[in-house]
C-alpha cells in the first residue's frame, strides 16, 4: 500500500501546473430526479437568451434550452430552475453543484476543458466578438477606436479578444471591466465608455432594450473572434452528458424533419423509419439515455425545434440566422444521426 500511495504523489508531482484532474464519478442524472427539478444556470437578463418577463418568468434561446432538458427528463419543460449567474459567478457555481448545468451564453474554449474540468455538450450558437458604439461617434469601423474606453465585462473570453484585437492593430485600449452585463450597459448608456464589446448577439439584444433609442447606435462591421455558445457540465458524468447533447440534436433532427410544437402529435402514425425512431415508437434510444420512449417529442411539445426557438427569440433582435442555420441550407448546425 505504501509503494502505492508513492506511485500516485509521483503521477500528481508529474501532472502540469493547472491541468484538470479527472472529477470521481457522478450521477448528476440521479441527483435531479431526486430534486424533482433542472438547476439551469442563464445570465440574469440578456433578451434573447435569458431574460426574466414581466411576470418574471425567463424567456430566451438559452431559457427553453434549459426547458428542453427538463422535458426531455421529466416529460414537462417547467421542472427547471433557472439561477442566474454573473461571468465571475458561473464558473463556481458549476464546479460546486449550485448547477446542473449552464446554458448562459459561454463560449468552448480549450482552457475551459483542460483546465476548469467542464465539457461543453454542443453548439447552440454560433458567435463572435463585435463592437457597438453611438451614431455620434462618427465611427464606422473598429479600427478607427485607438485610444477608445472600452466596456468589458471581466471573466469573460471577450477581455482577451479585445486586447489582443487592439494589440494586433497597434492601437490603445483603454479597458472599462464590470462584474455583470446590467452594469456595463448602465455604463454604456451612460457614456462612462466610447464602446461597448461582447458577442454579437449580446450587443443586438442591448440595441433592441433600448427602443426608441436604438438607432442611436450601430454594431461596427468588424467579428473578431470565434464564439461557439453552448451548454456546460461537469467532467465526470457520462450519462448527464449524453443527455444534454442529444437534446440539442433532436431539436436540429426535428427541424430537419419538420416536426414543430403544433404538428407533432400529427407524426404519431408515421410510417418513416427515422420519424418511427424518433418519436419512440420504435428501437430503445430513449432507454440508451435512461429516458423515456417518447422524450425528444416531449422536447418538441414544451419548446417547439430549433428553428422555432430561433424565431420566437433571435429574429425579433434582427439577427439573420446565417451560420446558425442546418447543415444542408448552408449553415454549421448538424445533427448526427438518431439510431
């Protein structure tokens, strides 16, 4: 046993600085039946992804995703709870249990794997880093803002695009950092900054709040990163994994099939194989995931496919879906196959 305990000081002595350690095994899938419900961590108000409503209730990409699981789960879409997290805030809050899972606007990153001990199950929006600034400014490309104040919001993948972005191009950044979005769009309208960065999406949704005021400002032309959004989990859980990845692939298989919130009850008699498997009615991948037969028509009834979601929350802040659209009308979006 000695000898033992010496080999594994030698393997973690040898291990590099900051590497994630293999987590012990999970069953976070057990853990939420247990609690009766999905603890989904969303940002606290970014319309289009997650912003609460008038009655408080959150709506957004990101919320019906969240709904989605829970569906898929429990066979009913409001069996979530949804916690918001700042970007410092998020990250903890995975690691330590607070959430099943975030569903927040995050982008997959390397380090985010190696080093932080999360997997990232998919990509449910393609993003970049953009600039907004006011009409006023007379700008009309990103890179006539040397010397700019910038708002930023700390922790998030942005503070390093936006540096490195104004270090390639020889200009001065002058960094503006808030802790949450709330803060930096508050300074923003302000005018405590001259511009105000983040992913694209981010930046149409704060134009859309401003309403009557929204054509004071303009999204500069320029995306200088690649942001790949997508849902979160911890390293460690192979089945909860699963779970959550294929959730997003029924939603792009349904839309792919045209199966929608109101016509999927009209598939129940469908003599199409790959229809039969997907409602359930055929094969066992419902009892491969632990779930029942019928759980990706369950997702479909509590949140409609991915092109529904796109167009109840996206289209609304006049982003064109580009990228983001299937695989065979010229987007990235793809769906292995369900079989």
């Amino acid at each position: 046993m000695r000898g033992f305990l010496k080999t594994i000081a030698g393997l973690l002595a040898l291990a590099p600085a900051g590497t994630a350690l293999a987590q012990p095994a999970a069953d976070t899938v057990a853990t939420i039946r247990a609690r009766g419900s999905v603890a989904c961590g969303v940002t606290p108000n970014t319309i289009g992804f997650a912003s609460p409503d008038s009655r408080g209730v959150f709506q957004g990409l990101d919320a019906d995703y969240c709904r989605a699981v829970a569906a898929a789960m429990f066979g009913d879409g409001g069996k979530v709870q949804f916690v918001p997290t700042t970007a410092p805030q998020r990250f903890p809050a995975l690691q330590s249990g607070e959430v099943d899972v975030l569903i927040r606007t995050t982008t997959w990153t390397l380090s985010r794997e190696a080093a932080l001990g999360f997997e990232f199950t998919g990509v449910n929006f393609f993003d970049g880093n953009a600039f907004i600034v006011r009409k006023a400014l007379g700008v009309s490309s990103a890179k006539q803002l040397d010397g700019a104040s910038v708002c930023l919001q700390q922790g998030s993948t942005t503070e390093l695009n936006v540096t490195d972005y104004f270090r390639a191009n020889g200009m001065k950044l002058n960094p503006v950092t808030f802790e949450n979005v709330e803060e930096i769009r508050t300074a923003f309208a302000a005018g405590r900054c001259d511009v105000y960065s983040s992913d694209t999406s981010t930046l149409a949704a704060f134009r859309m709040g401003q309403g009557d005021k929204a054509a004071d400002y303009v999204l500069l032309p320029e995306v200088i990163s690649k942001e790949p959004l997508g849902p979160a989990v911890r390293k460690g859980d192979a089945k909860w994994f699963d779970i959550l990845r294929w959730v997003h692939f029924a939603l792009l298989t349904a839309e792919e099939m045209g199966i929608t919130q109101t016509n999927v009850s009209g598939f129940a008699d469908s003599t199409n194989p790959d229809v039969q498997r997907f409602t359930g009615r055929t094969g066992d991948l419902g009892k491969m995931l632990g779930l029942q037969p019928d759980w990706a028509v369950q997702v479909i009834r509590a949140t409609g496919n991915y092109s529904e979601m796109w167009e109840r929350h996206i289209t609304p802040m006049g982003l064109p879906r580009g990228i983001n659209r299937l695989w065979n009308q010229g987007g990235l979006q793809y769906a292995p196959p369900m079989r």
